[in-house]
C-alpha cells in the first residue's frame, strides 16, 4: 500500500476523501475532487497530461454506531 498522500491515475483509490490534482496544482489550476474507497482513480479532465498524480487533501469522516 502507498504511504504517502499522492497516489497515480489508474491506482485504486484506498483512502476516500477530497483529493487534488498536482499537475494542475503545479499549472496554476485548482482541480479538486471526492473519490470513494474502491474507485479506480481517473485521469484528470483539466489536465493535458493522461498521467496525472492525486493528493489526499482531506480523508472522508466515518462515522462508527455506538450502542
């Protein structure tokens, strides 16, 4: 399992959350975006590049019943 925070176009996505793209972090652009636990991550559409790297910004709240 990756232990940084970024994770590559293609990858599972392990750790829901709102995530960024870097390359167009990088460009000067703000494209940020939700992905579930499971999902494929996708190329961005801002992007020229096809193979762009997403940072984990914020993961998503569980919430866990208690009895």
């Amino acid at each position: 399992m990756n232990s940084s925070r970024t994770w590559k176009t293609g990858e599972i996505c392990r750790v829901p959350g709102t995530y960024r793209c870097q390359n167009c972090h990088l460009a000067g652009r703000e494209v940020v975006k939700e992905f579930a636990a499971g999902k494929i991550l996708p190329m961005c559409d801002a992007s020229p590049d096809k193979d762009v790297t997403w940072r984990l910004l914020k993961p998503a709240r569980t919430i866990t019943a208690t009895a």
